[in-house]
C-alpha cells in the first residue's frame, strides 16, 4: 500500500443526523456551517465534509443554492478540500442527493457504498423542548427509513463523479459494501487512488470496535487491494476508534455530524476543537498533519481551479 507520511484530518461540520437542539454549539444555518467549516480547516482539517441546512429552520435541506452558498464562502476563505455529501438526509432522492456533486464539480464528493438501515431515533429522547417542532419526529422516522445506494444508483452516481472528476469518498459502514466497491472496480468504474472512508457505530451498520476496524482493514486488502483509508465513528466511540485507525495507518474523520461531544459530558464548541484533539493526539503518536495541498497529492484531487464555485 501506497506509504502515507502524512495524515489527513476530515472535520465532519454537520451532516443530517444531529438537530439544533441537541447542543448550543451544532452548526446548523448556512452561517454556522460555513464558520465551523473555515474554523475546522485552520486548526488542522485539510478536508471538510459539508451538508445544507435550511436558513429558517435549521432542517437538512437539498436545496442547491444553500449548497452553494456554502461551499462557495468557504472557497473565498480557505483552501479546504471541500467534500460534498451526496448522502444528504435518508428522506431525500437519488438525484436530490447527487444534484451538488453535479452542479458545484468538487474535488471530493462522498459516495455512500452500499443501503444501510441509519438509524438515529433513540436521540429524540434527549430533547425536551426542541426549538423546533420538525426535530422530535424527524429523529423518531429513522425507525422507518432505510438508507437507499441501490447498484443503478451507485453505478450513477460513479459515472457522473468520472464525467466531472470527482474522487468519491466511499462511504462503508458494513463489511459488504467493500465488496460492492470491488465489484465497480472489476467493471472499471472507479479509478486509483481508492479513497475508503470507513463509518462506523452507525445503528444498522457495522458496531465501532476495534476487532471491527481490523476486519474492515483487512478484508480491504484482500478485496481491493490498494486504497487510501479514513475513519469516523459516532457518538463516544469517535475518539477511541480515530485514534487506534492512526495507530493502523489510516486517516481521521471527527466533527460534529458525527459527535456532538468532546469526552464523555462535555460538549464540543465546534468541530475544531475535536480537530485541535486529534491534531494532538496524532502529534504525540509522531505523526505529521497533512495541509490541504498535501491531501490533494494523496488523493490525486483535480485541484480547487477546477471546482464550478
Ligand atoms: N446523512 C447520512 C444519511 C454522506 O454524507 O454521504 C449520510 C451521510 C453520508 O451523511
Ligand atoms: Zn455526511
């Protein structure tokens, strides 16, 4: 496998899980997503994985403009590699999902690797008087959904991310959807470096432990061979597992689509701060941060010239 000698941090600023009242500090309007974001990158992320949310209400939202606006203001203050979701929110469409990835042309887009019960309900629990009266029933219909990447849809999606080449961010959460990737590699739809993001601790995916993370890992090597991998995990298992996919030779997913928490009881302010952590902790393992351009190196990005924002 391709030696990696620097690491790549992705901050994670807010994706469609958490809603606003779970925490004072989860970026939910345009303006707060793009703060966190640009705040992520100075301390340490040289990728960030961004979702829409409605200006009004805080809701995730397909809405390209809000997209737009988003990805766009970041451009204007830093040289983030952006990674745009084509996961969205479990409620949206295929094409409602992938329309940004289209539409803007980044450099990275996630590519969600196989259907997955993503289940969030037990959250709504937590909220006793949400701000909002969408949160409570949005976490319950979790229990309903399933999130769809059907093979047409997945065979769609890496068609249009080659037409605009854009590097997809595979989205595992179960050990099947390696499978899958191996199965559009031998089709010749997905080109090297092959860039794995595995996430974990999602409840209908694989469960966040370590002899986990070690079965992913290796069952990568035999399946696909050579790739370039990250992790992510939700809720209190992110740290614990980051941590020992650095120790593996793996890259590193935090923020707050992810965990709303910095250690257990305490609220992380933003996504930075659970940047400036694994930054530190990387660091007294020996390892160096790579900036965005190094990223962009690892990955074989097209180059932020080349993005339609
Ligand atoms: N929000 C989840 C349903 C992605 O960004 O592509 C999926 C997700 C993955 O967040
Ligand atoms: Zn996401």
């Amino acid at each position: 496998m391709a030696k990696q000698n620097k690491i790549i941090i992705t901050a994670a600023v807010t994706g469609a899980t958490h809603t606003p009242s779970l925490s004072p500090y989860f970026p939910s309007t345009p303006d707060q997503i793009i703060e966190d974001a640009v705040k992520a990158h100075k301390a340490g992320a040289a990728v960030v994985h961004v979702h829409a949310r409605d200006p009004k209400d805080c809701s995730p939202t397909p809405d390209l403009g809000v997209m737009k606006e988003i990805v766009t203001s970041i451009k204007q203050q830093c040289n983030a590699v952006v990674c745009v979701t084509t996961g969205g929110a479990v409620w949206m469409s295929s094409e409602q999902r992938l329309a940004p990835a289209v539409d803007l042309q980044p450099e990275l887009a996630s590519c969600n690797a196989g259907s997955v019960n993503f289940v969030f309900a037990d959250l709504a629990a937590k909220l006793e008087n949400p701000k909002y009266d969408w949160e409570i029933p949005y976490l319950k219909r979790t229990n309903e959904l399933v999130f769809t990447n059907t093979f047409t849809g997945l065979e769609y999606y890496l068609n249009t991310m080659n037409e605009h080449e854009i590097r997809p961010e595979f989205e595992v959460y179960d050990v099947g959807m390696i499978n899958n990737i191996a199965y559009f590699m031998k089709k010749g739809l997905v080109q090297k470096p092959v860039y794995l993001q595995f996430v974990m601790g999602i409840l209908g995916g694989i469960p966040a432990t370590v002899d986990n993370l070690v079965y992913l890992v290796k069952t990568a090597r035999e399946q696909i061979g050579d790739f370039v991998w990250s992790c992510a995990a939700a809720g209190k298992a992110q740290f614990p597992l980051v941590t020992a996919a650095l120790t593996m030779g793996g890259n590193a997913r935090v923020g707050l689509e992810d965990n709303l928490y910095l250690k257990p009881g305490v609220l992380a302010k933003s996504s930075a701060e659970q940047v400036l952590q694994i930054k530190e902790i990387a660091e007294r393992l020996g390892l160096e941060i790579a900036s965005s351009d190094e990223a962009r190196q690892i990955l074989d990005l097209k180059g932020i010239d080349k993005v339609n924002y």
